[in-house]
C-alpha cells in the first residue's frame, strides 16, 4: 500500500500540530479536522460564514490533490455550541 500525506496546500492555514491535512491511500483521500480559519488565522463570526468557510477550505484541499466534493463519500460536522 501506498500512502502519501499532504502537510500544507497554499492558501489553507497551517495544521495544528504534527497533524497533516490529508492522507491518499490506496487512490482514496483521507481528511480530518477542517476548521473555519483563514490563512490569517481569522475564524467568521457566525455560523453560517464558519460553515462556509470550512467547506470551502474542505474544497480547497481536496482540488489540491485532484479530487473535489464531487467524490466525497462521509462527512461528520462536529459543533461546539
């Protein structure tokens, strides 16, 4: 099995820790812990912005390594509040 991890993609923030922001296996991309930040680090106000802002980084990572939200099969949102 091959498997090749992605650390950064220009226009997305920086991971939080030794964390990568995908990992392709076996022709499969795996993502975790998307979150609502910008490059800047800003996080939107309200829910809505803090949603679209996440799936568009989602997005945004996924173009990255050749695969779009066309091609998603599982997503789970985690909310705090």
């Amino acid at each position: 099995m091959t498997v090749r991890t992605v650390r950064t993609v220009a226009g997305l923030g920086e991971p939080v820790g030794a964390f990568s922001q995908a990992a392709i296996a076996n022709g499969f991309v795996y993502t975790s812990g998307q979150i609502p930040t910008t490059v800047a680090g800003k996080v939107p106000a309200d829910f809505e912005s803090q949603l679209r802002a996440t799936l568009g980084n989602l997005r945004l990572l996924l173009d990255s390594v050749g695969s779009g939200l066309d091609q998603v099969v599982k997503v789970n949102g985690y909310l705090t509040d």
